[in-house]
C-alpha cells in the first residue's frame, strides 16, 4: 500500500539533497581541457531526465486513466519552467536561461517546498514529481555554477512579460475547461504560502505583486555582484 506524503520527512529532505549537491559536484567535474564536453554530456543527461520524466507522467496517466485537460495539458508553470531548462540546457540559450532561471527558483522551488502531492516514495508519482521539479532546478544551478549562464539587467521586463503571457492563458485555460493551472481558481489542498494569502480571486493580484518581488530579489544577487567588480576595475585602474 501506497505511503501518503510526508511534508519534510526523510524522502523529501533526501530530494532536497540531491536538487542542490548534484549540480555542486557535477560543476566541480566540469573542469579541465574537456569542460565543453563534459558539459554537453551533463547538458544533455539533464535534459534527457526531463524529457523522461514527462514520457512517464503521460504513460501513468494513458494507463491509469487519468485523462482530463488538467493533466494532459503542459499548462503548470513549473511545465513552462521545463521547457526553458531543456531550450538552456540543449541551445545554450540564454533567452531561454532567464526565464528558466526565474521560474525555476521562484515558481519550481515554491513547488519542491511545499509539493502538491500525497504519494511518497517509491510510488512513481512521488519519482516523476520530485525528478522533475528537482531536475529543473538542478540543471538551472548546474548551468550557472559550471557555464556562468546568467540573467541581466534586461531579463527582468522579458520575463515578467512572458510571467504575464503565462498568467493570461492559465486563467483563459481555466475559464474553458474548468481547471486550475497555476492555483489561479483554487488554493492547493495541501497547503502552501497561498494559505497566507487572501482569498480567491484577490490572492491572484497578490500572486502577481509577490512575483515581481522574486524577479528583484533573484536578480539582487547578479546585480551586487556587477557593481563590486565595476568598484574593483576601477580601483585597479587607479592603481
């Protein structure tokens, strides 16, 4: 018999350990004359997981029978998260990092935090949850530890527009066929920083206000760091 999920318990912390160690130790081995090859091998594995985690999901449902818009459609947030990771990861692409950056660890993270899930491991639903939403992440720190790939200072407008984008068709999705991509009709039944929120619809304004303080507050790191060795070019140059 299935183990219903515990929230913080040995299985959930253990993802944890793995969504931030492994991309450590996967940059520290990507050094050396072989670094582009090993990081395409690594790029590519990352983005193979992904792909596998989605062809099982789609299995699970098909041979369940759990078809309905909700699953069947890549609507999530954490699905467009996705998508950008494997652009980053195959392309290098960092039109397609920033948005992975921003979502991943605003959005992906939210969800790995508090997972709307009530299966524990070995169960594949908690394997294909936990793969993926921490495999985005991890190719996202993997990406910027071992390849530098960073966001700028003109991410910020791009990806609060493709935020809106997303925002847009998750509430015209869910208005057609009675969904709730995003949490934008419903809070989570098990329970995440919605809770401390307003109630429907009034939280979804405050979903958007919390949103743009992530895309300042993950930026400030970046935006810190450039100012620091702009100071320390200049000191040497006086120098």
């Amino acid at each position: 018999m299935t183990k219903p999920f515990l929230p913080f318990g040995p299985s959930h912390l253990a993802t944890f350990g793995l969504t931030f160690l492994l991309p450590l130790l996967l940059a520290a081995m990507t050094r050396g004359e072989a670094r582009d090859q090993i990081a395409r091998v690594v790029s590519r594995a990352f983005a193979g997981v992904l792909i596998a985690t989605w062809a099982l999901w789609y299995w699970l449902i098909l041979s369940n029978g759990w078809i309905s818009p909700e699953t069947i459609l890549p609507l999530q947030l954490c699905d467009w998260a996705g998508f950008a990771t494997i652009g980053a990861l195959l392309a290098r692409n960092e039109r397609s990092y920033e948005l992975a950056y921003f979502w991943s660890l605003s959005g992906t993270l939210q969800a790995l935090v508090t997972p709307a899930l009530f299966y524990d491991f070995p169960d594949l639903r908690f394997i294909v949850f936990f793969a993926f939403h921490g495999g985005v992440i991890a190719a996202v720190l993997y990406l910027a530890f071992a390849l530098k790939m960073r966001p700028r200072i003109s991410s910020l407008p791009r990806v609060a527009a493709w935020s809106f984008a997303y925002l847009v068709v998750a509430l015209a999705a869910n208005g057609i066929f009675h969904t709730n991509f995003g949490f934008l009709r419903a809070k989570p039944a098990s329970g995440s920083v919605l809770d401390l929120m307003a109630p429907w619809p009034y939280y979804i304004f405050e979903l958007a206000g919390l949103g743009m303080i992530y895309l300042l507050l993950l930026y400030a790191p970046f935006f810190v760091a450039g100012i620091l060795k702009e100071r320390k070019s200049l000191a040497n140059t006086r120098a």
